[in-house]
C-alpha cells in the first residue's frame, strides 16, 4: 500500500465527535419557541425566525453532513431534511412580505405540512430500531405535522393550539435526547436513559 493511501485510511478513520446532540438540541429548541407561538403564548417574530435560520436551520445541516461522514444514513437524512424544513419555514414567512411570491393558502400549507408528517411518520419506523426517546420525538413530531396540517386545512384555530402543546412536548423530548448523549458520553456511562431497543 502506498503511502499516500495509508494517510487517506487515516483520514476516514479519523474519530469525531458526536454531532447528534447538536441536531437534536437545534430542532428541539427552535420547535419549542415555534410552538409556544402556535399555542398562542407568545407571538411570531424575528427571534423565531432566526433560530430556524441558524440553530433549526443551520446547526442541524451541519450535524447531518457530519452524521453522513460518519455513515449514518438516518440521522443525515433526519438533521439536513429537518434543517432544511427550517429554511422553508422562514422562507415561507419571509417571501410574501418581500414581493417575492404569495403567501400561501391554509390547504396549501395543510399540503406542505401532510408530506412533512408523512416523512416524518416514515423515519419514526427507522427509530424503532434505534431506541425510545427517538421514537417519543419522531412519533410526536408525526402527530404534530398531522395536527397542524388538519388545523390548516379546516381552519380550525383550537386545533393549532392544541398542536401547540403538544409540540412543546415534543421540542423538549428532543432537548432531553440530545443532552442526554451529551451528559451519557462525558460521564461515560447511562446517566439519563434512552430506551436501548433489543434488536
């Protein structure tokens, strides 16, 4: 083997950190923000649009770059979609108001919010694999795609709250996941649990 191929095996097995946490805390923090709006506590502004820029948005991009490097295909898959959700959100906000194009319909957007659930109902099978607090984020996040869509579609005001409070609960599942590996991996053993799944 040559030497330039040695340094190139290095290179690949070469370890990193874990950048899951920084997925998981960058989706759960700006879903709590996003829908403690929905659930009519506090109202839309440019605080939650920057953290769907950067900390939804971004952060999560980057964690599933560094996840697909690592050859983990759920979790790339997971971090750049959701990351990329945040983008479409804040454009979604933010064109109208710039010229850019309308704002969308509520069937519109109930349509935006359909396909999100059901990808999001689809990685939630790949969790059951993986362990339970991803299965609580991603089976929660599924019926916050699912409620928000229906409230969009019929126009139902009380059912966007409702979805509100329990995407709350979803955002802080995510929270607790990712700071659970972050706390698991410095003390070096299960501080908080996540559910091991026997496959």
């Amino acid at each position: 083997m040559s030497e330039n191929n040695v340094t190139a095996t290095s290179l690949l097995k070469e370890p990193t950190g874990n950048p899951a946490p920084l997925g998981l805390l960058g989706f759960g923090m700006t879903t709590v923000l996003l829908n403690l709006h929905n659930a009519g506590l506090i109202e839309m502004s440019a605080m939650i649009l920057a953290m769907g820029v950067f900390y939804g948005g971004l952060a999560q991009v980057i964690a599933g770059i560094m996840e697909w490097k690592k050859n983990n295909t759920f979790a790339g898959t997971a971090f750049i979609s959701y990351g990329m959700f945040w983008g479409t959100f804040v454009a979604i906000k933010l064109m109208p108001v710039l010229g850019w194009a309308e704002a969308p319909t509520g069937k519109a957007l109930a349509a935006y919010l359909f396909m999100w659930g059901l990808f999001t109902f689809v990685m939630f099978i790949g969790t059951l694999r993986i362990n339970r607090a991803l299965q609580v984020v991603f089976g929660t996040l599924t019926i916050l795609f699912m409620l928000l869509a229906i409230g969009d579609f019929t126009g139902n005001h009380a059912l966007i709250v409702i979805a509100g409070y329990e995407g709350i609960f979803c955002g802080f599942s995510a929270i607790y996941t990712g700071l659970a590996q972050v706390i698991n991996e410095v003390y070096g053993k299960e501080i908080l649990p996540l559910g091991t799944v026997n496959k």
